[in-house]
C-alpha cells in the first residue's frame, strides 16, 4: 500500500477573507511539515477563491490544492465533505488540520467518518514524533490541571481540529514560492440536500471578546451575582470588556458568549485581569496568549498565578473598588472624559 | 414525525471534585448527570411533536445506570427510550460511538421510520462535537451542526429550516427531511416536567440492547477495537513562569498595580462620568 505523505491544512473562507485560525494552522503545520521532511499543502474550497492562493503559500505552504465551483459557495457539508474527500483520497495526506470553528469541526468529524480515521478535538499544542511519523496532538484533558496527548497509530490521515489563537501565524513572505494545483468536482446542485438561505451577520455589537485589547474577566471568586458587578463596574470604568470563567457562565451571571477557555473563547488581549478565578487549564488555555496578565486570587496557592504577570494575593471585593476609586481619579485629573484609545 | 434524539449520561463537571495530589478527577465526587445540551436536544424534539404530532424516542449508549438519564428524558416529554450496553462497546472514541449508535438508529428505523435524528452540541465530558456529525454520515443524512433554532417545519414537503449559529452571527439553512440536528443551549428553555411524566418516568423500563440484539454488526467498528484514538500520555502541563507577586500592605499593592497599569494607559478611556 502507498503510504500517506505530506501535511494538510484546512483554509477556511468567509466572506472573501481567509480566516485567522487557517493561517496560524499553517505556521503551526509549518513546522511539522519541516520536522517530517514531507511539503505542506492547503485545501482551499469555494466559489471565487482562488486568488486566495497565493496569501496561502506566502503565510507557509508549498502547495495548494484549489476547487473553485459554485456549488462550494457557502459551507455545505455535503458539498466540502465530498471535495475534502475527493482530493485526500487521490492524494493521501498522513496529517490533515482544521480549525476548530463551526464549519471547521463539522467537516472533519464529517471527513473523519468516510475516511475512518481517527480525529482529535479541540486541540491546544501540535507536535509529531519523527520517527513513528505520529501527529502529538494534545489538549486539556477531562478535569484537572492535566493535558493529553491523543495518538492516532494505525489510520491515516491523523486528523485534528485546532482552537483558534493558540498557534501563530508566520509572517507572510510574498517571495516564497508554491504550487497551485487546480481540482474539478463532480457535483449537481440537484444532488445537494440542504441549501444555505441567508447570512445574517452579526451588526449588534456584541461582547467581541476576541478583539478586545482589554478584557475584565471575573470567576467564582466574587461570590454571587451582585459580587460580580464589580467586574462589571471596573470594566467600564476604564473602557474594558468583560470575560468569565466557565463557573460564572453555568451559574448563569452571564451569558455563554463571555465565557473565556478551552469551551469559550480564546482571547490574546493586551491587557488580562483574572479576578477570583483559579486558573484551571481549561481557563489558562484561552487567555495565557495575553501580553499583560493580571491576577488578583485570596488564595496564594492558586494555579492563576502561574500564568500570571503579576500576581495579587488579596480579596477582590476590598481591592476592586479601590482600583476603580484609583482609575476614576485619574479621570477626572485629565478633565474627565478623556479616551486615550 | 419520528425524533430519535441521542442523549449521554456524563460526570457533572460543575460540582467535579480535582484531586489536588493526583491532579486527576475524583470520579467519585460527580454524580452522573444528562448531558446538559442533550437535554435541550429532548425539549427541542418534544417542542416539535408537540407541533406536528409524532414519537420523541431517545437512544443512549453507556453502562446499565445511564437508565437514568433515559428516565431523565422521559420527565422531560419524550415518549420512549433505547439503552444499548454492552462491554463490547467500552472504550469507544467518536468514530466507534458514532458506529454503535447509527447501528441503533437503523434498528429503532425498521420499527418506525426515523425524520429526524437530534443531538447535543458536545457532551461535557469529552467536549468533541464530534459523534452527531459521524452519526449523519453513516445515516447518510444531512448534518446540520450548530443549531440555535428550527424555524420551520414543512411536512408536506418534506423539509425544515433552521439557523445555525457561525463565528459571526447565523445562517439560516434549508433541509430536506431525515437530518440530523446537534443544538445550542440557546435553541431553547428546559421547562419544568409536568407531573405525569415525572410518574410516567419514574416508572419507565427503557428497551435494552446487547450487541447480539442489533443484527448484523461488524465487531471490529466497536468499542476500543474500533477506536483510531487513543491516549498516549498525560502530562501537567509544562508549567509556566509565573510573574511576580506584588506584595506588601494593600495600599502599597495598590499603588504598584497602578504604575504598572498607568505603563499601558493607551489602552484605557477613563470614564469618571458616574
Ligand atoms: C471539559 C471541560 C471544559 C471546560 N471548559 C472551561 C472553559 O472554557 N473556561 C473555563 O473558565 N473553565 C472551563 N472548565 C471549568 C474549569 O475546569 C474550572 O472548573 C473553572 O474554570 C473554574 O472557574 P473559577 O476559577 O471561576 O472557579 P473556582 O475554581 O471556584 O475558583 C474561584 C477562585 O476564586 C478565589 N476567590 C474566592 N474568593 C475570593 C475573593 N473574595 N477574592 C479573590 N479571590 C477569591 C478562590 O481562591 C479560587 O481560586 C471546563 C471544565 C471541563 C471539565
Ligand atoms: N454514548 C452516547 N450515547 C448517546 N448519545 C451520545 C453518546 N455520546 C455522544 N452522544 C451524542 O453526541 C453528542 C456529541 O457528543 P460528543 O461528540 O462526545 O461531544 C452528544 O450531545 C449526544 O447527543
């Protein structure tokens, strides 16, 4: 039997725009395409696309597989599946990465199933072991401050669905050179089952937890859902948005979309308080990215702070008003309302 | 209609209990629970039948106490329940799980044709996502993951439309009938159980399966043998620096933070307006 070679990576595509997690996925397949010694491809699917290629071989790949029909217009995945499928199987990928969002884990799970093959979720750290040509994929394991490692020894391709912002991009280099390797696809609009009526993006402004430059992210710490205004109140006070912890979500002071780690977002800030928050490594892999890490914890011991910048061992509810005391003082020093953003 | 919704009995991972020597979970601290988005999955069948008539069963796969989440799901409205278990089926990754349960689904089928099959976005346990797409694959139905609402339901057409959350905002998707659903917490309330079905649930004796009861199977899709996954190690995680602890009385920590703070004071619009 030939053998599975190269390393592939998912290009994911909204609205004309590759999106963040593909290319960070070809910084992270980057390295394990050079550590293999194998060339790293991306898979790019849609309608109109294809002069996205170029953007994918100068952020890393040394080729790339295109089909640019219009019944791959919109994410289907009837339609993505039977692409995926179609070129993984002509040309036998041994590692094959997707990002870990809504489209990307549906087609993999979909792909992972006709291929039968194995597909790891949710993945926070990459690595392969050279010599048994094994993808390391590992991600926080069920409870506890405690990774694992899935292996995938006997099926191929190795599949995994990584999170968005735990793997960097490199910097596009416009001089580096690649292969366009164009696809046809057999398919019939009449043959599709399911048909994508409309997009509705979201114009509200919402939470946007994953641009902000400061995030105020509070934990089961503060006690109760008054005790959580203050997170609130120091977020507007100095213009930042609020995250949480899973706890706080489940306990319903706050909606899910705030929610920061492993099944929430994950954020790269600027500038990360963690207040009343643990630090379990469900958490810590969504924020520990963030440049200045903030932790204000009562309990010395608490895993927060080591990942934390600076570290505050005192109680939320007599430093946070303080804080906030502080900030407002220097408002009103600059004449009040002054935005430095 | 007939909705088969999977539903899966996990560890409660709210009240789970960290063994802070071994740094592994303390099983017996979590009581078994219905996995919460599979609870709304059953409210969401129910909430359909209750608008076109029509069967709500629910199909589980896991040792003979993973009744309860059965019974669970009966209080909540659904009409009968199917446990498959059996050791053959330990130690299943996704790919074996989504095996097992679409050899159930086929048998449930051949009694009463199944429309639609509804999962749970991800089980709290494992966290994958990854079973009900699997499932829709070797149903070859129609996956449509993500689902925050089912908008319509067409009978004579045959077909629903639904909207599926994205990164940004929803898409609304149009279906041809049988797919399969996994949902959102947001599609919908859990509404407290009527007192007939908490009787009717206290009651229930679900259908039990062993692997010989669900015809031609092919052993090898099961269980650990059927699992391209395993886990090859556990490791704590390589642990980080840590900062520096801001020590001293509170005033003194105070006054440090703000220094470090007022270092970045780019990044912050001072609103003193309240
Ligand atoms: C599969 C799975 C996925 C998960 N995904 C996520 C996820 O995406 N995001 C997430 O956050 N969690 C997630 N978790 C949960 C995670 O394991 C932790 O249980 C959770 O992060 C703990 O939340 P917490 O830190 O707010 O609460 P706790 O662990 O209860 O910590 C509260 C902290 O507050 C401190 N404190 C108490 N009182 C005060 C006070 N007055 N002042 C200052 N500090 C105080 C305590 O010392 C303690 O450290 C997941 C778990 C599992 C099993
Ligand atoms: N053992 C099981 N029995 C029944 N349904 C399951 C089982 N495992 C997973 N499921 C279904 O698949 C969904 C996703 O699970 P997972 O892929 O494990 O995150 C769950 O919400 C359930 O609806």
């Amino acid at each position: 039997m030939e053998e599975n070679r190269g390393v592939w990576v998912f290009i994911e595509v909204n609205e004309g725009k590759i999106e963040d997690v593909s290319l960070e996925l070809l910084g992270a397949g980057r390295k394990l395409a050079d550590k293999l010694n194998v060339p790293l491809s991306g898979i790019l699917l849609g309608y109109g696309v294809k002069d996205l290629a170029c953007q994918v071989i100068y952020s890393g790949a040394d080729a790339v597989y295109v089909i640019d029909q219009p019944i791959l217009k919109h994410y289907r995945t009837e339609a993505f599946m039977k692409a995926v499928i179609q070129l993984a199987e002509k040309y036998r990928p041994e590692i094959f990465l997707y990002g870990a969002t809504p489209n990307g884990k549906d087609l993999a799970s979909a792909v992972a199933t006709d291929l039968s093959t194995g597909l790891t979720a949710d993945t926070t750290m990459l690595d392969v072991d050279v010599d048994k040509r094994l993808l390391e994929a590992s991600r926080p394991a069920f409870g506890g401050n405690i990774m694992a490692t899935i292996l995938c020894k006997k099926h191929r391709p190795q599949m995994a669905t990584v999170r968005p912002k735990v793997m960097k991009a490199l910097e596009p280099d416009i001089s580096r050179k690649g292969s366009i390797i164009e696809e046809d696809l057999n398919l019939k609009e009449e043959d599709m089952r399911t048909k994508v009526l409309e997009i509705v993006k979201n114009v509200t402004k919402k939470t946007n937890l994953a641009e902000a430059h400061v995030i105020v992210a509070g934990g089961k710490g503060l006690g109760d859902l008054q005790g959580f205004q203050l997170i609130h109140e120091l977020a507007d006070t100095i213009g930042a948005s609020v995250g949480a912890s899973r706890d706080v979500v489940e306990a319903g002071w706050l909606p899910h979309e705030y929610q920061v780690g492993q099944t929430g977002e994950t954020v790269t800030p600027k500038v990360y308080f963690a207040i009343g928050i643990s630090g379990a490594i469900q958490h810590v892999v969504g924020m520990k990215n963030s440049e200045l890490i903030i932790a204000i914890n009562k309990d010395p011991k608490a895993p927060i702070f080591d990942v934390a910048t600076y570290g505050i061992v005192g109680d939320a509810h007599e430093i946070i008003p303080k804080l906030i005391q502080q900030f407002k003082e220097i408002g009103r020093e600059k004449g009040g309302e002054i935005n430095y953003a | 209609m007939h909705i088969v919704v999977c539903v899966k009995q996990v560890p409660d991972t709210k009240i789970i209990k960290i063994n802070p020597k071994t740094n592994t979970l303390d099983r017996r601290s979590a009581p078994a629970i219905l996995n919460p988005y599979d609870a709304h999955a059953v409210q969401e069948a129910v909430r359909i039948k209750n608008l076109t008539g029509g069967t709500v069963s629910v199909l589980s796969m896991g040792p003979p106490q993973a009744v309860a989440v059965i019974k669970k799901s009966i209080e909540i409205g659904a009409d009968r329940g199917f446990l498959i278990s059996d050791r053959a089926f330990a130690g299943a990754d996704t790919l074996a799980t989504s095996y097992a349960l679409s050899k159930a689904l086929e048998k449930i089928s051949m009694d009463l044709e199944v429309d639609m099959v509804i999962c749970g976005k991800h089980a709290i346990d494992g966290d994958t996502g990854q079973v009900g797409p699997g499932i829709a694959r070797r149903l070859d139905i129609p996956p449509i993951t993500n689902v925050i609402e089912v908008t319509r339901i067409n009978l004579p057409e045959g077909n629903l439309i639904v909207k599926r959350k994205q990164i940004s905002g929803y898409e609304l998707i149009q279906s041809e009938l049988p797919c399969l659903l996994t949902v959102e917490k947001d599609i919908n309330d859990i509404e407290y159980a009527p007192m007939p079905n908490m009787i009717k649930a206290a009651r229930y004796e679900p259908v039990v399966w062993s692997v010989s009861d669900l015809g031609e199977v092919d052993r090898k899709q099961l269980g650990l043998k059927g699992s391209p996954t395993i886990v090859g190690k556990m490791f704590t995680p390589p642990k980080l620096e840590g900062g520096k602890m801001i020590e001293g009385a509170l005033e003194e920590q105070l006054n440090e933070l703000m220094d470090i703070l007022m270092e970045r004071k780019d990044l912050f619009s001072f609103n003193n307006s309240k």
